[in-house]
C-alpha cells in the first residue's frame, strides 16, 4: 500500500499488486500561492485499477500529502471514461457505451460501494468525462467535438437527469480534461501543452497556460481552486501544482511542486477522476479586489449563450458567476433573484446598510425596501472612494450587457443606474 509520510517517499510505494520504479520530471517554477490564502477541504480522487476495482484517495491541498489510498469492489464491466458527480457518487462509462452510476456508501476506513446503476444502455462513447460542480457535465468525442450535458440531480436515475445536450465545439482532440470551477475545463494535448477552456453557453474561449512541458501526464486531474494534479504514465507519479488565478488565461502563477510529488510511484490506475469544488482557497485580503477584477473582465460582455434562468433577468446570477470563480462560501445559494442576496447576506452576517466594500453585492429597489421580498436589481461594486461615499460598480444584464457604472454618491444617488436607490451591500463569505 501507499506509504502516507513524504519523509518515506524514497522508498518505492505500491498500489494493488504491482511496485513501480521511481521517475522524474522537471519545468520551471511558476509564482507561490499568496502567503495569506487560507484553504480548507480535502482532494478526493476516485481511480479505477487494470482489474476493474475502484480506488479512492484523499490528498491534503495545502502540502500535497497523500493521506489515504482505498481499494473497493470490482465494477463488473470494463471502464472508458468517468467524472465525479460528488463526494459519494461517481459517472462511469463502459467500452460498450453504457453509463452507470456507482454510489459510494463510504470511503473512509474503506471503500465500499452502496448500489452500481446502469443509467443509458448505449450511445455514451465519450472517450472523456469531467464534472464542473455547477450542474454541467463535459465529454469528448473520439472525433474531437466537446459536448456538454445539465446534470439535473445529485444522484441521476435516468436520462431525464442528464440532458440538454449541446454541441459546443470541435478541435478538442485532448490528451487529458478535467474541469476546474463553473464551466471551466482544464487540458493537455500529446505535444504537451496545458490549456484552460471558459465556456459560455455554446461558445468557448481557449488560453495556452503553458506550451510545453505537459507531455508525460496520461491523467489530469483538478480538485478546485487552482489545484491541478498530475499522473505520469511512466512511472506512476502523481505531482501537485497550484494556479494563484483560474481565470486570468496565464500560467504564469502556477506553482510547482516537482520536487515535493504527491508520491513517486503507484498510482497505476487506468482512469482517475475528481470534481472541482472539494477545495477553496480564499486570499482574505484580495478576495474583493479579485471579484473586481474579474467582474472588470466582463464589460461589454452580453452573455447572450450562457444558460442564466431568464435571458433578460439575470444580474443576480451574473454575481452568482463572478462569485463563484473565486471561490465564495455558497455562492451556489444565490438565485436568479436579486432578493436572494439579501437572504444570502443575512444568512453569513454580511448585510448591511453602510459601508460598501469592493467586491459587495449592491441591492437596489424601486420602492425603497427589500423587506417586501423583492428587489429590482443587484450588481458588484468594483470601486470605493477614500471617504465611503463614492461607488463605481459592474453589473449584468444592464441595457442586456455588462456595464460599468462610473463613480456616484449611493446614499444621495435616487436611481444611478435606472432601479431605485441603493438599500444594502451584501459581502462574500471568504
């Protein structure tokens, strides 16, 4: 079995059966991780060995220290590709292009599996999945085109659960794909490039992390916020690498770890799989200038393929995206309605009615109360002046776009951008 301290990492660790010889690789260090980013969760990764049994591992993201290795049942067919839903239920598809959902019933002192359903007979010949944790479900074809998939249940029992195919494109003829947050994928191609994907709706938007280097990873996987991990073929290494920003489009602040790998050896599964989402990290300082930034990004954008609930009602789900790509407690908790962050905000004690902070919700109502249980409109403050009483913000779906709004008083202000006077600032939860 996998040896758990890293002062024992020079000695050869097995998994299963076999014992595997040490391997090496080398690239150029990227940027450390901020000194005050907190992170907190644990990345679970499920695997599948030669003989068909599964295999979990759970890894500590802060210092790449493998903390247990598992081995399960064998899953009774022969797997192609597989994504992990969640913590306790994993998507597996067969060579024969059956789907099959395997329940975990737990994975903690061992790994024993609660029910193995097949979902599709046929038809599921994706020689990729991955999972971004927000609902959608990615999958390549042999062919190159990337399809994707709404994931309606936690647990889905039929295809009524996974529909809504889309065809997003071709060209996605990838070495390896995992996802990385909310419509965010990250991949390698055999000349051994890293790119990141952002996807909005049907249309699609590629960054080359790195151009090279990437080349001896059969598998790539991504726990969230800027944790990627790779397993090379050779010599079944798994290494560790953390991206400071998901969604700058440079690779320049990825930090590597080559010399510190999860484990040298061992990890000889066939497919491994993880679901973005298991862990965040949040720079306390930064986390307000980091949605401003990114919020700054999307001016002009209008959004018009994203799937929002309603097509020209959608600045609180336009908060929930930015949110959500850096790493807020619940923003999943925020709904098409602007009213939600007042009820989000009173939740996490980060409503008020003074003091806007950048990277605030900012709720705006017509009739002057949000007590009623609505509110007319919500966008990002991106701006503070000196003395607190000048905002300038971001918000969606203004005039069907992303717009700026430049410096106003708010507490004067009677309608500054068309929806009432502003009534409260909503924090996000680091």
């Amino acid at each position: 079995m996998f040896l758990t301290s890293k002062v024992l990492r020079t000695a050869v660790t097995t998994l299963a059966a076999g014992a595997i010889s040490f391997g090496a690789f080398t690239a150029t260090t990227g940027t450390a991780q901020a000194a005050d980013q907190v992170c907190t969760g644990t990345t679970s990764i499920y695997g599948v060995l030669d003989d068909g049994r599964l295999t979990y591992s759970a890894v500590n993201p802060v210092n790449g220290n493998r903390l247990r290795t598992l081995i399960g049942p064998d899953l009774g067919f022969t797997p192609k590709a597989m994504a992990t839903l969640n913590f306790n239920t994993v998507l597996v598809t067969s060579t024969t292009g059956a789907l099959y959902r395997v329940d975990i019933q737990t994975n903690e002192n061992a790994l024993a599996v609660s029910a193995i359903d097949k979902i599709v007979d046929s038809g599921w010949t994706h020689d990729k999945l991955t999972y971004d944790g927000y609902g959608h479900l990615y999958g390549t074809t042999a062919d190159g085109t990337l399809l994707q998939y709404l994931v309606s249940q936690a647990k889905p029992k039929g295809v009524q659960h996974i529909g809504q195919r889309t065809e997003i494109g071709t060209g996605f003829v990838l070495k390896t794909l995992t996802s990385t947050g909310q419509d965010r994928l990250l991949a390698t191609t055999t000349a051994g490039k890293l790119l990141s994907y952002k996807i909005i709706g049907g249309a699609w938007k590629r960054d080359e992390l790195k151009e090279s280097g990437w080349s001896g990873f059969d598998q790539v996987v991504s726990s969230g916020s800027g944790f990627y991990y790779g397993r090379m073929a050779a010599t079944g290494a798994m290494y560790w690498y953390k991206d400071a920003n998901i969604s700058d489009g440079n690779g320049s602040d990825i930090a590597y770890h080559n010399d510190d790998p999860v484990d040298a050896s061992g990890w000889t599964q066939n497919l491994l799989s993880a679901a973005p989402g298991q862990v965040t990290c949040k720079s306390v300082s930064t986390l307000g200038e980091d949605i401003a930034t990114d919020a700054r990004a999307e001016v002009g954008n209008n959004f018009t393929d994203y799937d929002f609930t309603y097509s020209r009602a959608w600045c609180a789900e336009f908060v929930r995206y930015v949110w959500s790509g850096n790493n807020v407690t619940d923003a999943s908790q925020i709904t098409a309605a602007a009213i939600s962050l007042r009820t989000y905000g009173l939740n996490h004690n980060t409503y008020r009615t003074t003091g806007p902070k950048v990277g605030d919700a900012v709720l705006y109502d017509t009739d002057g109360s949000l007590t009623d249980g609505e509110a007319d409109h919500v966008n990002i403050v991106v701006g503070v002046s000196a003395d607190g009483k000048q905002i300038e913000t971001v918000g969606g779906n203004e005039s069907h776009q992303v717009q700026k709004t430049s410096w106003f008083n708010w507490a004067t202000a009677s309608s500054p951008i068309g929806a009432g006077p502003v009534l409260a600032f909503i924090s996000p939860k680091a």
